[in-house]
C-alpha cells in the first residue's frame, strides 16, 4: 500500500538459500531450503503470521525429498512445490500440504519432467511452474496442475525466452515470470551468466505464449536473477536476488524492492530496499537473497 525500505519483522530457524514461498490469508509458509553444506537439503515447512512480528515455527514437513530451488504455488487451502534439487538430483515431485493443519505434505502428482529453479505462478485453479532447468539446460515451458484432482503437470505454453532463476508473480488473471538468468556472455559487462530483465506475462484464461510485459531496471549492464517474487492486489514486485557482475563470474547481491502495474506495461520502478541483501565479502563471491521465499497478498 505503500512504497519504502522494508523492516526486520522477525526470523525463520536457519539461514539457507532457495526456499520456496507458500500463502494462506494469514500465514506465511516457508518451505525447504538449502545449508551451507553442499548437499544439505531440507524438509522442513516452516509457518509465520503475517498479522504479528513473529518467529516462523515447524509446522510439518515435505515428502521424503529434501529439496531447495523448487516451485511453490498456493490454492486457498493447501501448498504446493514442484520440483526442485533434493539429495539426488533434479526431482519432479509435485509436493501438497494443508494450510489449516499441522499435517505432513504428501506427494501429489508428477511435473512434466525433473526439473529445478522455475518462476511459480498461481491461478485460482491451478498451479503454474515457468522455465527454469532440466538437468543443466535452461528452458522456456510454462506448465500448469490442477488444485482439485490429483493429475499430473501438463506443457501449456512457452515463455518468451529460455531462463532459470526468474521471480514468479500471480495476479488474479496472470502469471509473471520476471528477470531471470541464461548462460550467455553479457555485452555489457563480460558476465558470463546474462541477467535478463524482461518481465513475461501469461494469461490464464487463455492460456498461450507469453508476451512481454516491461522490464526491470537495469543494474550495471544487468538484469537480476534468483529473486523473490511478491505478489499485491495491483501490482508485482522482484525482490532481491543476484545479478552477475564481471568476467570473472563474480555475483553481486541486490538490495532493490522493485514494482510494476499488472495493468500497464512499463518499466518497474525501484520502491525501497531491502534489510539484509546478503553477503558482501571483498572476493566477490556474493550471492544475495538468494531464491527468498516471496509471498502473497
């Protein structure tokens, strides 16, 4: 409702990288995550209270795959997460847990393959997973599951470009996939990781490709990946996140809260800044919130 820096509100129980975000009317939900430690994964579903400045506390867990870097969406009662890297790999599991009780996810259906690192979406009625990677390879499909039944993921259209890493933003009409990353050598700035800022709308009712709907701001020469995702009644916002600074692979983490109209499509606007960017050591091996759990009005 208003724009300006965020505030310290509280914790959740550890620190990690690429949790999923998941919304109730009341409670925020964070899911999953990765330690420092490469290959620790976690199955814990953590829950807030978007009404009190409360530590988050366990809730329940997901399926037996630890995971991080997956895809979350929310119905009206329950979250979702498809996807992700658990302790073996890429996964396709589609993960389901109840909002109103303290109860255990169960494996809910299948993406259309394994996949990690996708913009997430969601629609009154389904669950929407966008880009992202299969295996090593970045790629563009837009797929969609049902809330209802227990139906496996189905391939319903393409972004306008190949990416990983992009924001997923719902309105109550569309998804959002903005920024993202793809393994290009950036003109600007000799990045070998090419930061995007194109913002891509797709349409639920109509469910085709999607079109371009505006930009981020640029940063040095640089778009932003690995970013949070917010969504509001009327507008979007990409938070956080990494952009890719040089030649020498060094990120850099991003401090910007930015927001753009989901009825006018322009460039988004730099609104305030963020508490805690992330790490800034002299080496340049800085990663920023990375992959934050973003959630939803």
């Amino acid at each position: 409702t208003t724009d300006g820096n965020a505030t310290n509100v509280a914790d959740i129980l550890s620190a990690r990288r690429g949790p999923d975000g998941c919304s109730s009317e009341t409670h925020g939900f964070v899911v999953g995550g990765g330690l420092d430690t490469p290959g620790s994964f976690l199955n814990s579903i953590e829950r807030f209270h978007f009404a009190t400045d409360s530590d988050s506390a366990d809730w329940a867990d997901l399926t037996e795959n630890k995971r991080t870097y997956g895809n979350a969406c929310s119905s009206a009662t329950h979250g979702f997460t498809l996807g992700g890297l658990d302790e073996t790999g890429q996964t396709k599991v589609i993960d389901k847990f109840p909002f109103a009780s303290q109860t255990n996810a169960t494996a809910w259906a299948d993406a259309t393959t394994e996949k990690a690192g996708g913009a997430a979406f969601s629609s009154p009625t389904h669950g929407y997973s966008s880009g992202g990677q299969e295996a090593s390879v970045y790629v563009n499909v837009i797929e969609k599951f049902p809330f209802a039944s227990q139906v496996d993921s189905v391939d319903v259209a393409d972004l306008t470009l190949v990416r990983g890493g992009a924001a997923g933003i719902s309105s109550c009409e569309d998804g959002y996939a903005a920024g993202g990353a793809i393994i290009a050598t950036n003109p600007a700035n000799g990045a070998p990781i090419w930061d995007l800022t194109v913002i891509d709308k797709h349409s639920f009712a109509s469910g085709g490709n999607s079109t371009d709907h505006g930009d981020l701001p640029v940063e040095l020469g640089a778009g932003a990946h690995s970013q949070a995702g917010v969504s509001g009644t009327t507008h979007g916002y990409s938070v956080g996140g990494i952009f890719s600074r040089n030649a020498n692979n060094h990120q850099w983490p991003r401090e910007q809260i930015e927001k753009f109209a989901y009825a006018n499509n322009v460039t988004a606007t730099d609104v305030g800044d963020l508490q805690q960017a992330g790490t800034a050591n002299p080496t340049g091996t800085n990663w920023g919130m990375d992959n934050c759990s973003g959630h939803q009005v």
